[in-house]
C-alpha cells in the first residue's frame, strides 16, 4: 500500500512540475511562445509536435547535446537576445525539418562552431547569425591585420540555405565550405566590421545564386587611394545592391559596379558612401563626377538609383545624366548633395533625361545648399577699387525668369524640400502632369514663390509647402491647386500674419481634403471658412497659441485626431467636450493635450471630471499639468482623485457672490438664512474685504500713468537701452516706466514695483536666461497677476523671449494666465525682426 501511494504520489508531482513548467510560456495551437520568460535553459515539458518556439530575450548560455531532440517537429526556432556563447555539436540534433533558425544578438564566435554544428539541419532554408561580434570601443585598436576564418566545414552542410545573415569581421577568409552554398539568394553582413576587401574576399560565394547583397554600415573600412574593381564579381547575380553608409567613398562605390555591368537590377543604394571625416588627399568627400566614374553605372539598367549624402559638388558632361538605359528608372534620390544644373550644358542634359525617363515615379533633390538669396558683400575699409562709385556693401539681384518643364508621363512623387537657390521664379509651367500626385516643396528658399501651373491637368494628393512663407503665395494661383489634395501640410508656414492681413489660405480647401498640418505658426484662432472642410480626419494644430479650442472645428464630424500639444489651453467648455463626444461616436476620435497646463478651478471642474470619464482617446493617460490660483502646479489626475476635498469650498464661494449682490450704497444687507448658516465666518471676511476696498470697480477707462512698464534682468540691459526703447519711446511716442531710469531712490522697491505696475497699462517681461534666475522676477510675475484678476485692471501683459529663451523657459507662474499672455519670440538675428516689430506694435495698439 505504501508503494503505491509513494507511486501516486511521484506522479502527482510530476505531472505539477511539468503543468507549471508549461505554463510558463504561451502556447497558442502548435506555437509556444517562451520570450521574455527569464529563462536559463531550454524547456523541456512543451508539447513534442509544436512547429515553433520563440526563446528570444532570456538568460540562456549555452546549447547542449541533442537539447531540441524533443521537438522534431520545429520548423521556426528563435533564440535571439540570449547570452549564447556555446553550441554543443549535436546542439540542433532531431531538426531535420527546421526551415528557420534565428540566433541573433548572442555571443557567438563565427570562427570556432564545431564541425557537425548544423549537419542535422539538412532543410534549413534561413540562418540569422548576424549581431554576435562585438563592435570595438571608439578607444580599442582595431584594423590590425589579423585574418578571421569562418567555420567554413560547419556552414558547409547547409546546401539548401536561401538566407544567410552573418557578421563580417575586420579581415575575413571564407574557406571551401561555401562552395557548397549554391541555393544561397540573400546573403546580409550586419554588424559589417571589415577593414579591407579584395578580389579573393568573397571568392568562394561564386557558386552561389545571391539576388540581394546588403554590405552596408562598414563604418571602420580603411581608406585607401584605390580599390580593386572586382571584389564583388562570385556575386554577378545580384539585382539588390545596399553599400549605404560603408564608407568605401563614392568613387570607389561606383569602382565595384564592375561586375554589373550592361544587366538589370532592382536597386542600387549609395546612401553616404563618403563621409568627411573619413577621406584622404587622394579621395577626398567632396567629389567632381566625371564620365570616367559612371562608366559601369552608366551601361546597368536600374529601376531605383540611390545616391545621396556623397558630398558631389559639381557634375562634369556627359556623366551623372547619361545613360545607356533610361526607360528603366523607375525612383532617382539625389538629395543631400551640393551640385546644380544651372550651366547650360547640364540643364540640356537634365531636360534630355527627363524626356527619357518614361517610367520615372520618383525624384528627389532635396537638402541642397546652392547659393544663398539676397548675398551681400563687404569690402575693407579704404580699399582701391576701379569704379569709385561702387560701394562697399552691395547685393547681388536676378531678374524673375519664367520656366516651362516637361515632366516624366509616369512621375507621381516629386521632392524638392531644403533646396538654398538664389534663382528667381515668376511662373512654373509644368507638363505631363495627369500622374503627379505628390509635390513637396517644404523650406525651398524662395525669393519670389512662383506661380505654379497645371495646364494638362491636376490630379496632386499630397501637398508639403511648410517652411515657406504663406503670404509668398497666398494671393497667387497656386493655392488652386489645392482644391482637391488629400493631404496638405502647411507646418511653420508664418499663417497668423497671413490671417492678420485679412488672407485665407484655406479658401480653395474643399471636401477631398483628409488631413492638415499646420503645427508651429502661432496661430490663436481659425478662420470660419475652415469648417467647411467636412470630410477632414486628421488635424495637427500642434505648437501653436491657442488659448480656445478653435469653435470652426465643433461644425466637423468626421474627424479621427485632433492634435493640440503644446498650445495654451486653459479648459474646453461644455459645448466642445459634446461635440468630442458626439464625434467618438462616429470616428473613434483621439484628442492629443500634451503640453497645456489646465487651469484647476471652480469653474474648470467639470472639464477636468470629463478627462477621466470621456471615452475620447486621449494622451498621456489622461494626465495633465494644472495650476491653482496660487500657483501651486499638480495633475489633473491628481485633482480628480481628491475632487470633493479640493473643490469643497466651491459652493461656498457661489453662495458669496449671491452676497455681493446684496450690497447697497455704502453699507451692506447681510443676507443670512439656515442654508448658508455654516458659511458665516467666510462670508464676514469677505464682507470685511469689500468695506476695506470700500466696494469700489475700477473700471475700463483709467487713465495711467505710464504706457508700459518692463520688467528685465541684467542682461537684457544693453538691448533694452539701445534697441527697444528708442523705438517705443521716440518712433511710437509711448512712455515706459524703467526701474533702473525711473524708480525714486531712497523709496520701498517693492511698493514702487506695485505702484508703478498699477499705473501702467501694459506690462512687458523680457525673458531671458538672467530672468529665469532673478528672484525680483517672480515678485513682478505675482504683482501682474494680482493685477490682472484681482483688481480686475484691463492690462495687457506681453511676454518677449529673448536670447535662446523659448516657450518652456517662460516661469511656470506665468501658466495660469496664459490666455491673457501675449508671446513673441524674439528672433537672435538682428536683421530680421521687421515681423516681431510689426507684432509688437500691433499688440500695444
């Protein structure tokens, strides 16, 4: 009896142990899913017909001896993100029919695999071995002529191998085991650490079919004056090519396309194959091209050419635009470089291309500095020039020109974003349009926007003219082109002064229009013509100044996000929160508030209960900074948490306005009855307020003293004196009272600061660096908001951020009045000022 209840007893356990090794991975039908499990060996109580098992992101070391024999059936096995250092030789025993085995982001040494390491993996199709080097210290030597032979008798059973991602160390040798490898298509060499490469590097891939090569990021190869030309030719098969970010330099790059040439491939990518800090004398960053350069490039039919960020300065003829087989470019991608076509013999071969490239979808020439706009020059003082009348500041100007450009039938996206030209545009004719559905024009340097026309047809979806100064184009033809793109983008395009000047750049928005991004313009309104954009879901009014949630959009019904980071919203009232509401109905709508500091008040209550309890997806888990009166900054969340003990005197403070009301004449009606019984020592200081105030109402007429007062630190000083108020002073006749001109010596500071406050009707803070650390700033920042709400004084209060000082540098203390605020960032550049000035004046009235 007791050996069979010792029996059942063992079982039992057994059969515990093995339930609650099992559940410590997910199994889902026939995948167990074991990451992120802190596991340190390989689980062996999971079902035995499981076809994969994810160990990703664990603690295991080591792979021993027949460990899967379990789990014959795997076809997919993960380890990445282990500590693998160690492969037994019969590590991968019974996975005869495993097809992908992922082993990336270990610690394993590509020289030392055991012989018979993956003999068992006679079906292997996918091998991820790539991440296991460590990559040396910027402080390690490196590149010191050692060679590394791969396991090449290990990698040699993995005949039906497709996908190979590896390492490649700083001077490989890949032995005869290679050979074997004929079905191999992709071979990827991630943490790429080669220091040189030869013809006889990769000469044992030459029986393999390898369609797509990635030998990109080989950021520690050695420069060198020259490069042998066929040290990809084992890999003549390839039609995807991925050199981007090797700096092998552009000239040599183009040296490798040997063994490509007169074929067809998909891809070739050059992205910043140079690099400055890496060239010598005789390659040196930047680059002239030449017909020497492209002559393998020239001969290969290509659909998708990369080659920006190579520093090309200049393009000889006959080079960069000539090409034996145009008709196969399907993308081009020039950006990032620094050469122009504004010689006549490369403008003739750029219009030659364009004609040829029938099947062109995309160009982009993007973040090119050209030549600076409105360029002046100086001379030495006294210099002997020839002309005495040419003066010694002088600036260079162009005459508008008009261009007709034929572009290629198929072209859908063109990218002309960060181009610095000098040039002058009066109108842009532009052809072969019927395809053209994305035009990016975001931060070219224009000097005169021009007219853009569509005479054949305008079918754009998406429009990107962010960076260039709206009122550039308000009043011209190319705003029609915006009547039926789907997206605009419109991001720091200066639209509040567009608005000031009575202009609406929305007016041609229609109905087709889906999304808008109009972030960083200092807007503080909408007009109302922008709702009828019905059909819009995405909004991005991000980066703005809106005080009030803009009432136009509570017409727009179809909206999916609405993005209001980063404005200065105080609250929205109960009419927008319904109509949020009405919206998450239809559209799932997401309210995006990050960065506005909510004001926590009586009459902000049901605002901030409504963030926790409105199903409207909002951000940041629907926490938010709020101010009290006091200036005391919390969290929305923490608020509402303690709704009833931080809003209890709310009622009270309504039961004493009903007591106000009471007041006659001199003396005051007490009006007391059992319902407010409990608030009668409230009510007598309040009373006692009034009769010391002797109940008097300023009201809005006053006549003061000064126009503006400024408040400012050390050092602002210079700038104040010699630059703000000569203008306001003598320019626009206006009085300011100045504490270091104008404060009465021998007099309390802190009483003339209120008295002088008091009699002003505007108030100025110069933020700058030495504010933010005055104590005396603080004290001015409290005295402007008791003069803002408590003697409820109409003054304006205009905050100037000067000297690198931006919206988050402005005093938290300012945040509870921020719709009273007026903000303007004062640029650090002298010579363009004239908008803040014109801001400024208008501001002051």
């Amino acid at each position: 009896m007791d050996g069979r209840l010792y029996l059942i007893v063992t079982v039992t356990f057994y059969m515990i142990v093995n339930l609650a090794f099992a559940q410590v991975c997910d199994l889902r039908g026939l995948f167990a899913n074991c990451s992120k499990r802190d596991l340190s060996n390989i689980p062996q109580n999971l079902p035995k017909n499981i076809t994969e098992l994810d160990l990703s992101e664990n603690f295991i070391t080591e792979i021993g001896a027949k460990t899967f024999n379990r789990y014959r059936k795997l076809i997919h096995l993960n380890l990445a993100n282990n500590k693998i250092n160690s492969l037994n030789s019969d590590a991968f025993s019974g996975l005869n029919e495993t097809k992908v085995l992922i082993l990336t982001e270990n610690r394993l040494d590509h020289t030392k695999y055991p012989n018979n390491v993956f003999r068992p993996l006679k079906n292997l199709q996918e091998l991820y071995l790539n991440r296991n080097m460590r990559k040396p210290s910027p402080f390690e030597p490196f590149c010191h002529g050692k060679p590394c032979r791969y396991s090449d008798k290990a990698f040699s059973w993995l005949v039906n191998l497709n996908v190979l991602s590896i390492d490649l160390c700083e001077n490989p040798e890949f032995g005869d085991g290679f050979l074997n490898m004929k079905n191999l298509q992709k071979l990827t060499f991630d943490y790429c650490l080669v220091c040189e490469l030869s013809n006889k590097t990769f000469s044992n891939f030459k029986y393999s079919n390898v369609k797509v090569l990635s030998l990109s990021r080989c950021e520690l190869y050695k420069m060198s004056a020259s490069i042998e030309a066929g040290i990809l030719n084992p890999f003549s098969n390839v039609t995807s090519l991925d050199l981007s970010n090797s700096y092998f330099s552009l000239k040599h790059a183009l040296k490798l396309l040997f063994p490509f040439r007169n074929k067809t491939m998909d891809i070739i990518n050059f992205h910043r194959v140079s690099r400055g800090s890496r060239t010598i004398p005789e390659n040196p960053f930047k680059i002239v091209i030449t017909s020497d350069m492209m002559q393998y490039l020239k001969t290969i039919c290509v659909k998708t050419i990369i080659l920006s960020y190579n520093g090309i300065v200049d393009v000889k003829p006959n080079s960069l635009f000539v090409h034996d087989h145009p008709q196969c470019f399907e993308n081009i991608i020039m950006s990032a470089n620094s050469f122009s076509v504004e010689y006549n013999i490369q403008y003739m071969e750029v219009l030659k291309l364009a004609n040829a490239v029938k099947n062109l979808r995309l160009f982009d020439y993007s973040y090119v500095p050209l030549q600076f706009s409105d360029m002046q020059f100086i001379l030495p003082p006294n210099s002997m020039i020839v002309n005495n009348h040419f003066p010694s500041l002088y600036t260079e100007t162009k005459h508008p020109t008009n261009m007709t450009f034929k572009l290629p039938p198929k072209l859908e996206m063109l990218r002309f974003s960060y181009v610095m030209t000098g040039s002058r545009l009066f109108s842009l004719i532009l052809k072969n349009t019927q395809a053209l559905k994305y035009l990016d024009l975001s931060h070219f340097a224009f000097q005169e926007f021009p007219d853009i026309f569509m005479p054949e047809g305008n079918v754009l979806e998406h429009v990107d003219f962010s960076g260039i100064d709206s009122r550039l184009y308000v009043d011209k033809g190319v705003i029609e082109l915006m009547r039926d793109v789907k997206t605009i983008l419109l991001r720091d395009a200066n639209l509040d002064l567009t608005f000031r000047e009575r202009k609406n750049v929305f007016k041609y928005f229609g109905n087709s229009t889906t999304s808008i991004d109009i972030s960083y313009n200092h807007l503080v309104t909408l007009p109302r013509t922008f709702g009828v954009i019905s059909n819009l879901e995405h909004l991005n009014l991000s980066f703005n100044s809106f005080r009030n949630f803009p009432e136009s959009l509570t017409s727009l019904y179809n909206l999916k996000i609405v993005d209001l980071r980063f404005n200065q919203l105080l609250t929205l009232n109960k009419m927008v929160t319904q109509w949020a509401d009405n919206v998450f109905q239809k559209t799932n709508l997401s309210l995006l508030l990050k960065g506005n500091e909510f004001a926590c008040s009586c009459e902000n209550r049901d605002f901030l209960k409504w963030l926790t309890q409105t199903k409207v997806l909002l951000d940041t888990n629907r926490t938010y900074y709020c101010q009290f009166a006091n200036g005391t900054r919390t969290t929305t969340r923490f608020v509402v948490e303690r709704f009833h003990e931080t809003f209890s005197d709310c009622d009270a403070i309504a039961w004493l306005r009903i007591g106000v009301i009471c007041i006659v004449s001199s003396f005051v009606i007490i009006c007391l009855s059992a319902v407010i019984y409990q608030f009668r020592w409230r009510m007598a200081y309040f009373f006692y307020r009034k009769l010391k105030m002797n109940y008097s109402i300023e009201s809005d007429d006053v006549e003061f003293q000064y126009d503006i007062f400024v408040a400012y630190a050390y050092d602002c000083c210079e700038w104040l004196i010699g630059t703000l108020l000569p203008i306001i002073e003598e320019e626009w006749k206006l009085s300011v009272c100045v504490k270091d001109r104008d404060f009465p010596v021998g007099v309390d500071r802190a009483d003339t600061v209120i008295n002088s406050m008091r009699n002003s009707k505007f108030i100025i803070f110069l933020i700058t660096p030495g504010f933010i650390k005055r104590k005396w700033g603080k004290f001015e920042i409290e005295m402007a908001k008791y003069e803002m709400f408590e003697q409820r004084k109409q003054k304006r209060i205009i905050v100037i951020m000067k000297d690198g000082t931006s919206k988050e540098d402005v005093p938290i203390e300012f945040s509870i009045m921020w719709k009273d605020v007026i903000m303007i960032e004062w640029p650090g550049d002298d010579m363009n000022t004239e908008n803040v000035w014109y801001d400024l004046k208008l501001q002051l009235g």
